[in-house]
C-alpha cells in the first residue's frame, strides 16, 4: 500500500524531526551545538522507509523561530506530538520508525559530552519523549 503525504504533513515531520534537535543545541550552552547539531542531523539523515525519505528530501520549508528555548519548544513539542497523531492515523506502521529515528537523533546530539548528559539536555530529552508519546 502506498501512502501519500501533502506537503504540510512532510513539514510537520520535517518541523518536528529536525526542530528536536534545535531543542538539544539550544539547551545546551555549555557543549558543543555544532557537534550536537551535526551528529542530531546525521542521525535523522539515516533514517529509513517513509520517514527517511521525508527527512532527506532538501527542503527549505522548515522554519523554527525563538528567541528562546521556550520559544522554540512551543513550536516543536506539539509538532512531535502532532507528527505522531499524523502517522498513527494516515501511517500507523510508520511512527514508531518516526518515534525511534527522533529518539535515535536526540541522543546522538546529546552523546557530543561523550559522558552522561547534563541534567538540562536529560530534561529536554525527557519532555520530546513526552510530546512523542503524546500521541
């Protein structure tokens, strides 16, 4: 069977995906961004079946404005929990590849300290899973 998604359920994927990996940089002043961006991206860019291809494709859609950490988790916990209730709905053997890639992501950006995450990037870990299994 294929499933097709419109362009506004590849961006919430999109927006919710790479959007939980500008969470872990922005909440992590004293690491590495960059590596945590980095690793976080190759993680998603690896991702297979449907989510893999949605991830991949070059787009430039993707807008995640703040200021502020809590400005940007406005924007992404409740697209992670939306992007979840998309594909539970249109996709159900799809989310929890979408749910693993982006659990996967997370702690590739978070393993940029090589020790165990500092309690601010644990707790922003905790609250994605949360808006993941919102759904």
């Amino acid at each position: 069977m294929s499933i097709t998604l419109s362009d506004q359920d590849r961006l919430t994927l999109r927006t919710a995906a790479y959007g939980a990996i500008s969470l872990m940089t922005a909440a992590d002043a004293t690491g590495n961004p960059h590596r945590a961006a980095t690793d976080g991206s190759i993680a998603l860019g690896s991702a297979t079946g449907l989510i893999g291809h949605v991830l991949a494709a070059k787009s430039k859609d993707i807008n995640l404005n703040g200021k502020t950490v809590a400005e940007l988790a406005d924007q992404v916990l409740p697209a992670l929990t939306a992007a979840m209730n998309l594909l539970k709905e249109q996709a159900p053997a799809e989310a929890d590849n979408f749910r693993s890639t982006v659990i996967v992501a997370v702690e590739a950006a978070a393993r940029t300290h090589r020790v165990v995450p500092s309690p601010t990037l644990a707790d922003m870990i905790r609250k994605i899973t949360a808006a993941l299994d919102a759904a």
